[in-house]
C-alpha cells in the first residue's frame, strides 16, 4: 500500500479537505501497514530497534533474497549465525559448493593458523616453513625446498637434526639406494662393516695417503725390515695372522 496523506484543505475550514472519519481511516491504513511490516499486524517486534544511522536487530531471523549492493557496510554476526545460500559473494570472493576462489587468483589468510583434521589437496604449494606433527604424503615426483629440512624426532625439545646442502653451483643428484640401513657420513665411527664392502671393491686408487694405519686393521701382523746393525729402517702391517 501507498502512503496515505490526509487531505487538510486549501485553507482552515473551507470545507474541500478529508472528514474526520476518511482522515482517520488514512491514519488507521498507515499505522497497520507499518505494524504488518515490522511487527504481527499488531504488534512491533522488539528486536528493532534504531537511531539515525544505526539500525539494530537483536537475534534476528531474515528469510529470503536480499537484493542490491552494500558497498560499506559491518555486519557484526551472533555466535550462531548460520547462512544458508549456495552461493556466497564477498567482494572478489565467491564460496560456494564447499569452494573458496577469488577473480584475483590468490587468497590470503593473513597471519592465521589453518587447521584440518581431514585432506589438503592442493596443487603446487609455496609458503614458509611447514610444522607437521605426522606425516605428510605426497603422490608428485619432486619435493622441493630451499637450503635445509629440519626433523624434530619423537621429543618436541631443543634439539632437532637438519639436513642441508652447500649452495649448488650446478644441478646435482644423491640417489638412495633401494635397501635399508643407516647413512653413513664423516662424522661417523663404527658403522662401516665388512658385509657393506664387496670384495676386491677397496683399491689402492681409494685410499688417501696414509689413510689406513695400524688402528684400522682388526687382526694385526707386523713386519720390521733392519739393517745388519738391528736398526728397524721399515715397519710393514698386514692383517690376519
């Protein structure tokens, strides 16, 4: 319905304005209008209310299409607000059908932690560091990272193992070799054994100057080389008995 102004006439008493009863039947017309639209018909709700530029609504259930555009506006939601839509539209946002895109093609969440108890599954990822307290898997052939993976182990501690590399002047490749073991490095001691060295494998071309001495050999034969006055001019080592 149409806002219903009351006639008053030209001027007081001239006898061309509405009478007291079509006047207040405008009234009455105007009144349940606006009691139907924001209220029962009877009564206002109660959980309207407003200022000049503040319209407030106290657990508020809103149905149907909401038309038009808000372009600066705050919506401060309950804690329980559900939206039922299937598409939703934030700007250069879109949600819908359990997708988030973005027209821009990137979407930041700022310095927020994400967290799923179910499966991230994701093209190429570029980001900083990943703190994973399982496993992660992938199904691509490379992993790649910048200069170092750190492995915390089973104590979330101080103390973690890093494996790095030296910064690649040209494209290199470390193959792992299809058994189980340990790596050894040169840090190591104790951990090469006989059954990891084939024989005839070791040649002289292998070993540094004096990289093999008496203390490498498990069983130790010796051989002193003299002179006719009994000065020892040689010593020789050779293993087994």
């Amino acid at each position: 319905m149409a806002y219903q102004s009351i006639g008053i006439g030209s001027t007081a008493d001239d006898g061309t304005g509405d009478t007291l009863r079509a006047g207040a039947d405008k009234v009455n017309d105007n009144f349940v209008e606006l009691y139907t639209l924001l209220g029962d018909a009877s009564s206002l709700s109660s959980g309207l209310s407003a200022t000049a530029s503040v319209v407030t609504l106290t657990a508020p259930t809103i149905s149907g299409i909401v038309g038009g555009t808000q372009n600066s506006a705050t919506i401060t939601t309950l804690a329980t607000t559900t939206v039922n839509a299937t598409t939703v539209n934030a700007g250069t946002a879109i949600l819908a059908a359990g997708s988030l895109t973005d027209s821009s093609g990137a979407i930041s969440f700022g310095n927020e932690n994400l967290t799923t108890t179910g499966t991230l599954n994701t093209g190429a990822i570029t980001c900083g560091a990943i703190t994973a307290s399982g496993s992660i898997s992938m199904t691509g052939d490379t992993f790649s990272v910048g200069t170092s993976v750190i492995f915390e182990g089973d104590t979330d501690d101080e103390y973690e193992t890093t494996l790095t590399v030296t910064d690649p002047t040209a494209d290199r490749t470390l193959t792992l070799p299809n058994v189980t073991g340990n790596i050894v490095t040169t840090g190591d001691s104790n951990t090469v054994t006989g059954t990891m060295i084939t024989t005839d494998t070791v040649a002289e071309a292998n070993m540094a100057d004096d990289a093999i001495g008496a203390a490498q050999l498990k069983t130790l034969s010796t051989l002193l080389i003299k002179n006719s006055s009994g000065t020892t001019l040689k010593t020789v080592y050779g293993a087994g008995a």
